[in-house]
C-alpha cells in the first residue's frame, strides 16, 4: 500500500489505520511512506498497530520510504529496531 498523503498525524491515523489493516487482510503486506514528509508520534503508533496486524496474522510486514522525522521519532521512543526501519528509509 502506497500512502497517498503528506502528513500522519494524529489527526489522520485512525482512518490510514484502517486502510492499512485492510490492506494487509488483503495480503497486501509492504507500506511505502515515502510520499509522506511530516509526522507526529501518531505515526510511530500507526506503525506498530499495523505491524501487530500482520504479525495476527502470522505475516510479517515491510516499510518503505521511511521519512526521516519518523525514524527519528520511532529511534527516540525506542522501537526503531522493533519496526526494522534501519534499511527502510528513503
């Protein structure tokens, strides 16, 4: 699933959850971000949910395009190696 917006944030991140849960019931099972260029921690829960989705699903989730301000987000709050997006940035 390819994100079609700018920003996540917490304004946004309930309905690009439930865009992502579906996408990954789908079997669609990599996320490109690359498009977005402004985050708040929302995002970084965003993230993990929709790892949690795939992992219910005994599937396992990639992310592309990461931009730098989430990276950096995911790494202060400490889950940058649990979201693996050490080799996902753009």
């Amino acid at each position: 699933m390819k994100l079609d917006v700018v920003l996540v944030t917490n304004e946004n991140a309930g309905g690009l959850l439930e865009r992502g849960i579906a996408a990954i019931r789908s079997g669609d099972l990599t996320i490109d971000l690359a498009g977005v260029t402004t985050v708040d921690s929302a995002a970084v829960a965003l993230l993990l949910a929709w790892q949690r989705a795939a992992a219910g699903q005994g599937k396992r989730l990639t992310f592309l395009g990461i931009p730098p301000g989430l990276a950096s987000l995911a790494d202060l709050y400490g889950v940058g190696g649990l979201l693996q997006l050490g080799n996902a940035a753009a």
